[in-house]
C-alpha cells in the first residue's frame, strides 16, 4: 500500500519575505513536476511561428497598416499647420481634413481585421498547447504524478492552461498592437528627420536598465508565485478528501492554520511580484513620457537651425503623444504576460516529464509472461534504499504471494513489477524483455498494477468496464463474463438499469468492495500477460474474497498473478510465497514449504491462523 508520511503542524506564521532581493517564499517544493527552462519556451514559440508563419505574417502587416493609418492624423495636422501659416485656400484645408477622417476610417476596419486575425492565431496556438499538454498529462508515470501531488498537477492543469489562454488571447494582441506602433512611429519619426531620433536615446537607455532589473528577478518571482498556487491547491483538495478524517479527529483548526500558511505563502509571492513590477513601472512611465518632452526640445533645436517647419514639430510631438495609449495598454499586460509565460514553461516541464518512449530494440526472448527480477534496487529518495537487491524468477501462469510485515517494500516492488517505477540498479523482465526499455503503453499490455485504491469514472457502468478495452463499443457478453468472473454480475443484474447503470462523481457512491469487482473485471477484461495484485480485494469481506480471488485464479489461468496480501489464505492458496522483509525477500517457496521451514512466514502464519 502507498503511503502518505505523517503531514506536520505548520510553523504558527510563516517567516516574513525580505523585500527586497531573492524569491520571497519557500523554495519552490522539490518533489514538484519540473518546469522548462526559458528558452525551450521560446523555441516554442518559434515554432508557432513557423507552423502559422503567414497567419502570423497577416496578423503583423494588419497590425503595421493600422498603425501607419493612425500616423496620419498627427502627420496631416501638421500639413494644416503649416499650410494655414502660410496662407492656403480653406478648400484646400478642408480636404486635408477628411483625409484625417478617412485615414481613422481605415485605421479602424485595419485594427478590427487585424485583431480577427490575431485571435484566429492565438486561438490555433492554444488549442495546440492545450492538446499537447493533455497528451503529456496522459503520458505522465504514475511515479512522478504520486512524487508531486495532484496539487501541482491540478494547478497547471487549471490556473496555468487559463493563465495562458489570457495571455494569448489578451496580451499578444496588445504587445503586438504597441510594438508595431513605436517602430512605425519611430520610422515615421526618423523620416521626418533622422535627428529626431536622438530623442528617443535617454528614455531608451532608462527601459534597458530598468527592465533588465526587473527580467532578473521576475521570472524566479512568477514560478515562486505559481508553485505557492500548486501547494494551496493541494491544501485544498487535502482539506476536501480528508474532510471526514480532520473532523473525526477534532482537527479543523489544524487545518486551517495549514491553510492559512498556504496562503499566506501565496499572498507573500503575490507581493513580491508586486513590489518588483512597482519599481519596474514608474520608469517606464516615465520614459514614455520623456521621449515627448526630449522630441519637442529635439524638434525646436531643429526648427531653429531651420530644419524642420512649425507644422512638422507639432507632428513629430503628435507622434510621440499617440503612442502613449498603446504603451499604457501594453505596461498593463506585463503581468498578465510574466504569468502566462510561467505557465508556459510549467505546461511544457509536464512535457518533460513524460514516460520515455523506450527503445524497443529488445526483441521478446522469453516466454509471455515469465518474470525475472534481477539485483533489483530502489530509493524514493536519494540514500534511502527501499529495496535492497532483489531477485526472483516467475515462470509464466504462475501465482505468487507476496506477505510481509507492514513497510517492508511489498507494494514498491509491485511498482517495479508493473514498470510504475524503474529500478536504480538491476532489471525487471517481463516476457524477456527490460521494462525499462519499452513505452509506458508498452509496459501497460504486458503488466497491470491493480491497488486497493480504484477510480470509478462518471459514466456508465458499461462505458467504466469498456475503459480496459481498445474498442468502447465492446459487446455486452464480454462485460458480462468478466462481472461473473468477480462474482459481481448478481448485484449488477439487482440494479434497475443494469450495465446502464450511472455511476461515479455525482451518483450514489458504489460500495467499495463493489469498486474493487469492477475494477478486477476490468483486468479481466484487459487480459495482462501479468498482474500485480496489491491488496486489491481488501474492502471485500474475507470469505466473499477467498471466493472471488479463487474464480479469477481460473479465469486469468496461464497469467502470472503477484498477489499482494495480507490475507494469508492468499498465500496459502498461491503456488509460491515470497516473504519480504527490510526491502529483500527473505524467504521463497511453497506455502508447505515454508511452514515446514519453522522461518518468519511459520511465525506469521501461525500467529494469523490463531487470529482466524
Ligand atoms: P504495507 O504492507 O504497509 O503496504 P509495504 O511492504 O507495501 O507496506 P511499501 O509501501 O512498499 O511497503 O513501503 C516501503 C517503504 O517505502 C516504507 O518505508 C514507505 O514509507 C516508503 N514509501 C512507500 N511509498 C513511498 C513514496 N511514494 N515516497 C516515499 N517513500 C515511500
């Protein structure tokens, strides 16, 4: 059985951040799935570029031609300046005028295709990131989804598949509008004059060094924030599954101070990314605003020394002026960008995490089924040996049982078995073949683990059965023999709408022993060359069990069954027991054979059957 160490009252407060300086929180939880580094995010993203290169083409041009639309406003009043200086005729100032009509006309129908666009784009992006996300999650080991926690997986599944659609969905069509803006204004500005670019250098030099201050700190300060998302995600579902237990133990208030820790964690991360984009902001605000200011001193040195007119001043300060509000929009985007750009880079760490695919190259020496476990080890963690040099040899059919004393690596070698973990040092055959070699799917044909603890999915009882197979529309027969081969068709055929029957989250809960029937008739019905049976008939009561595990034994006849117990019967009825103590196996051999031996599986044995 797995087990969850022994949760820790929190400490009463946790410590106050050092703001400022490094990531506020705790360190982001080791255990937690890992997170892509930077640039592998934006590898990808260059490859939504080059898969959508003249969609993402449009998108620019639109958003360009919109922005030279918007330049003609400040570029034509200046004309009228300096035309009505210099004396023209009002017909002539009126039709410069309906050009600035017209040209907003333009800018707006530009800006509405190019937004239709954008979005068509980033809509195309993010169902791709969705999809392969799920994908990844669906490939995830069961190892590294147990190491971090469903907190951390619920997060990212969650908040950072939203986080992202924001960012693609809001901020890349503002980040792409106040880009094309300040260079097409910035052109414009430079074709006014060359010089009037001098004006943009102070505020320049002011954003690189501010945002590189803050491109220091940020990204260490979003992944903070989000993990401390992670961890009071798994607060919360904790709090929900356990909700019974805390109760039952008077321990509510303990929880809530957990909680209180968690968010306040959250709140602290929070802060700090806070703290970094208030320093950050004010000289961007005022570098834009500077460039205004800088232009029109650059402007009238150049009108003195009569390089430019009256009305070309007011338009390179019309120019600057207009690129105030994209700019404002876009200052505003910057959080949500930090954090869909960390989502990004925890969406895409799942992706890192996934089952390798194996090389395949092993070809099937050995029998379908035969098991060979050789000088196997293994640690959850670095230095600490769970098992400590296993071997054991399984001919094919055969039943194992596997008894020992509570923590003595039973269900971790029952991991090992059904490739959920891979060993430190040795190899795990199974057919002839290293698990370690093959795909998770791979594994998953030859190698079932069915646990004490199974899932019954929302649904029918028929579509929960047909889960095992390849083909959902699987005939009835078959879902009917495999309940009657777990002793579970009565109680089905009892229910008023049989395999039609609703079941799962929102339904009444089934039984757990009736849990466990259906989820051993869907092994059966997936047919594994081997089956890990860890404690999986455990809510069934004793004599029902003894029953059920004999009817399987005949319907898996020909699969080699490790049956994990502590039912000792199962022993007694298996052709081979295997007692493992302090992460070995200590004793193997047929139940005779060991009571004969007068070892530690005698001792159990006699001190269980004076209990029964
Ligand atoms: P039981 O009969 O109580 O289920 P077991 O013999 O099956 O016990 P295991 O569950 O394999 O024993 O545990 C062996 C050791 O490994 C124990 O010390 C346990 O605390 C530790 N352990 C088990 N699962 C994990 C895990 N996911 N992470 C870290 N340590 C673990």
């Amino acid at each position: 059985m797995t087990r969850t160490a022994e949760p820790r009252p929190p400490a009463d407060r946790p410590a106050a951040p050092s703001l400022p300086g490094g990531p506020p929180t705790a360190p982001v939880d080791p255990t937690a799935l890992p997170v892509a580094p930077t640039p592998l995010v934006w590898r990808r993203l260059r490859r939504a570029g080059r898969d959508h290169g003249p969609l993402l083409l449009l998108v620019v041009v639109l958003y360009a031609l919109a922005t030279g639309a918007a330049l003609v406003a400040p570029w034509v009043l200046g004309m009228i300046i300096d035309a009505v200086r210099d004396g023209a005729a009002p017909a002539r100032v009126d039709v410069m005028a309906l050009a600035i009509v017209a040209a907003l006309l333009v800018n707006a129908a530009l800006l509405l295709a190019a937004v239709a666009q954008s979005i068509r784009f980033g809509e195309g992006l993010l169902a791709e990131l969705r999809e392969e996300f799920v994908r990844s999650v669906l490939r995830l080991p069961l190892g590294a989804v147990e190491r971090a926690g469903t907190g951390d997986l619920v997060s990212r599944t969650g908040r950072d598949v939203n986080s992202l659609s924001v960012m693609v969905r809001e901020s890349l069509p503002v980040f792409a509008t106040g880009g094309a803006t300040v260079l097409v204004i910035l052109v414009a500005q430079v074709f006014l004059h060359p010089a009037l670019a001098l004006a943009w250098l102070p505020s320049a030099l002011i954003i690189w060094v501010s945002t590189r201050w803050y491109a220091r700190r940020a990204p260490e300060g979003y992944l903070a924030e989000m993990g401390t998302y992670s961890r009071l995600t798994q607060g919360v579902s904790d709090t929900v599954e356990g909700a019974h237990t805390l109760e039952a133990l008077g321990r509510q208030e303990w929880q809530d101070l957990r909680t209180d820790a968690d968010v306040r964690r959250a709140y602290l991360a929070e802060r700090y990314t806070l703290w970094l984009r208030t320093v950050w902001y004010p000289p961007l605000e005022f570098s834009y605003m500077f460039t205004s200011a800088t232009t029109f001193l650059v402007a009238g040195f150049l009108y003195v020394q009569g390089e430019l007119s009256l009305g070309q001043i007011a338009t390179a300060v019309f120019l600057t002026v207009q690129m105030s509000r994209p700019l404002e929009h876009l200052i505003d985007q910057i959080d949500n960008v930090m954090v869909g750009f960390t989502g990004m880079r925890r969406l895409l760490g799942v992706q890192g995490t996934e089952e390798t695919p194996g090389t395949g190259a092993e070809p099937e020496t050995g029998e379908p089924g035969a098991v060979a476990v050789e000088g196997v080890r293994f640690g959850y963690a670095p230095g600490t040996e769970v098992l400590r040099g296993v071997d054991l040899d399984l001919r094919p059919g055969e039943r194992l049982a596997m008894v020992g004393p509570s923590g003595a690596g039973k269900s971790t070698l029952g991991k090992l078995l059904a490739g959920v973990y891979l060993p430190g040092a040795g190899t795990v055959r199974v057919g002839g073949v290293d698990l370690a070699a093959l795909s998770p799917e791979e594994r998953r044909e030859r190698v079932i683990l069915l646990s004490q603890e199974s899932h019954v999915f929302r649904g029918t009882l028929a579509e929960n059965l047909a889960l095992a197979l390849e083909d959902d529309g699987a005939d009835r027969e078959r879902l009917w023999r495999a309940l009657e081969a777990v002793d579970a068709a009565t109680w089905v055929r009892s229910l008023p709408e049989g395999l039609d029957t609703r079941v799962g989250s929102g339904q009444d809960a089934l039984d757990p022993a009736h849990v466990q029937q259906l989820a051993l008739a869907r092994v059966v019905l997936a047919d594994p060359q081997v089956l890990v049976l860890d404690e999986a008939t455990s809510m069934i009561d004793p004599r029902s069990a003894r029953r059920l595990e004999g009817s399987l034994a005949g319907v898996l006849a020909g699969r080699t069954v490790v049956a994990i117990a502590h039912r000792l019967y199962t022993a007694h009825d298996a052709d081979r027991v295997a007692v493992v103590d302090g992460g070995e196996i200590v004793e193997l051999g047929t139940h005779d054979e060991l009571l004969a031996r007068g070892g530690s599986y005698a001792e159990l044995w006699n001190a269980w059957h004076g209990e029964g």
